[in-house]
C-alpha cells in the first residue's frame, strides 16, 4: 500500500505533516509505504532537523503550492506542478494507492472530481464528519459542506454512500440511517426533507429509521446521520466552536474530549474512482497521524470497488 502526502498543505505545513507521517509510521504494517508530495528539499531538511530518517519514505517533487486562499476550480490548471495537482496524477496513473491532504478542500474537491471522477451512477460526491455518541462509538453525519444545495434523490444516494462507509470501514453490520429534520414526524420540514424521507422510506438499500432531530445528534439514534451540506457544515462548526469554548473555560470532561479533531484526523470524499481523505487545515502532527491511519483503513476496507459495486 503506498499513501501520498500532500506535506504543503495546511496552516503547518509541513511540520506537523511530515512530524504526523513519522508517528503514523510506527503503526502502519510494513507493507506500507509513505509518499512525501511537496517541495523535497525543505521536506529531507525537516526531516534531518527531526531526526528521522529519510529512506523510511519515499519523495515526490512538487515546487508548487495551492493555498488556501486560491480558487480551487482555476488552482489546479493554474499550477500544475502543486502537491495537490502532482497528488491526483499519481493517483490516477495508480503510482498511489490514496492521497490525503490538509490543504485546499476545494482544491481538493474539485481535484476528485476532475482528476479520478465520480463512481458511475454518483450524482455528487460527498464528506463526511464523525459525530461522537454519549453512549460510546461514533455516528457520521453527511453532507458537512461539499454539496450546499441538494434534491432528494441527492440525499438519497448520501444516504447508500454513509450506510457503505459505516458497515465497510467502522464494522457496524446494518447501520441505522436517520434524516436530520425539524420533528420526528414524516410530514415535518421543508420539501426536500419531507420528499427525501418518503424516498428511503420505500427503500430497500438502506436501514433507515427516520427523521433525526438536532438534539438527537449525538443520542444512539442512529448511526448515518443524512442532511444537505450547508445544514450539515453549520452542525460541523457549532460542534467545534462548543468544543473550543469548553477548552477556554477550562473544563475537562471526558466525553467532550471526543469533539477534538485530533481523534478522527480526516474523511475519506465518498464516491469517487478512489481514496481521497481531507484533513482539517489547522492539523497538528497527532491529526495527521490519524489522517493517515483512517486512511490505511480505508484502503484496506477496498471501500471505493464496494460502492462502485452498490451503484451498478
């Protein structure tokens, strides 16, 4: 398995990038091969001022960087020789076996979509944000920003897409699909709600147990939690924010601990022609370490043949 690294991007690059590969290295099997995409020279002085050594990854030049600031649709034509750009050509040419990066989401998006393509059958690709649950164990909830507006059977498909990332990555067997909503009954929402529950309500491809009210969201309702990416991006947000104003007022509690994203470190872009995971731009070296890791385990679950199988 070789795993490319976009070690460019993110507010630390690439310390806490190349820093979070080194920690990763300790718990990937050794069939595992680390590739560095980013400018190589500044990545082999990192390295030696780490003290790690260099011939424990492989390199990959790219001069360029896309920032964050760089609109995503022109950055990638614009700037060819970028770790983002050079990243999706290895994984399209297959010279990689999954690419993660914490820089441009967009970048990164529009890279997926163009570069590797949408699994046939997929009318928008999606991510994903781990929602923990006070009982223990984790839910996902889905679309958390990639797809803004969205139609039923858009909603639809994120829902297949959760149920296959929940059953093949985190082993839950028949994962239970909730539609987030304003009341538990059927006809409560707006028209894509109430259209969009009629819809998996009839369906046989997925467990679903109906509407999910917000203060639901972390209860054991359900464990594929579905919504349209800007419902799903403020939930995203309000989580962290929560999350931070905890931390700034000093309270420690062990389950809100779990907000951190550190834990979960990045999301695989379900339904696309391959592994592409998203980190958190402010990712220190441990968010990192985890990027790569679900990363492997994404791989390793053949996740993007099983929903190529699903949409056939």
């Amino acid at each position: 398995m070789r795993i490319g690294i976009d070690i460019m991007g993110g507010d630390f690059a690439p310390d806490a990038n190349i820093a979070g590969a080194y920690l990763a290295l300790k718990n990937l099997p050794e069939d595992c091969r680390i590739v560095f995409i980013g400018d190589e020279q500044i990545a082999r002085e990192r390295i030696a001022e780490m003290g790690e050594n260099p011939d424990l990854v492989d390199f990959v030049h790219a001069p360029e960087v896309i920032t964050m600031s760089d609109h995503p649709t022109r950055a990638l034509p614009k700037k060819p020789n970028s770790s983002i750009s050079i990243g999706f050509e290895l994984l399209a040419s297959k010279s990689i076996d999954a690419f993660a990066s914490t820089g441009n989401t967009g970048a990164m998006l529009v890279g997926s979509i163009y570069k590797i393509n949408a699994i046939p059958g997929v009318i928008r690709p999606c991510i994903t944000s781990t929602l923990p649950k006070l009982v223990g164990g984790e839910s996902i909830l889905l679309d958390v920003g990639s797809n803004a507006d969205c139609k039923p059977d858009v909603l639809y498909q994120f829902a297949i897409l959760g149920a296959l990332y929940m059953k093949h990555v985190n082993g839950v067997e028949n994962p239970r699909v909730g539609l987030l909503n304003i009341g538990e009954e059927p006809e409560k929402g707006n028209l894509l709600t109430v259209t969009t529950h009629k819809l998996l309500e009839e369906s046989d491809d997925v467990n679903f147990v109906g509407n999910i009210e917000g203060r639901d969201l972390f209860t054991d309702k359900a464990d594929v939690i579905v919504c349209d990416g800007f419902t799903g991006n403020v939930v995203l947000k309000s989580a962290e924010g929560f999350y931070t104003l905890m931390k700034k007022r000093g309270i420690e509690d062990e389950y809100f601990d779990r907000f951190n994203y550190e834990n979960y470190g990045g999301t695989p872009i379900l339904g696309v022609n391959g592994t592409v995971v998203i980190g958190h731009g402010i990712s220190n070296d441990i968010a990192v370490k985890n990027m790569i890791l679900h990363t492997a385990n994404v791989v390793s679950s053949n996740l993007s043949m099983k929903i190529k199988e699903a949409f056939r």
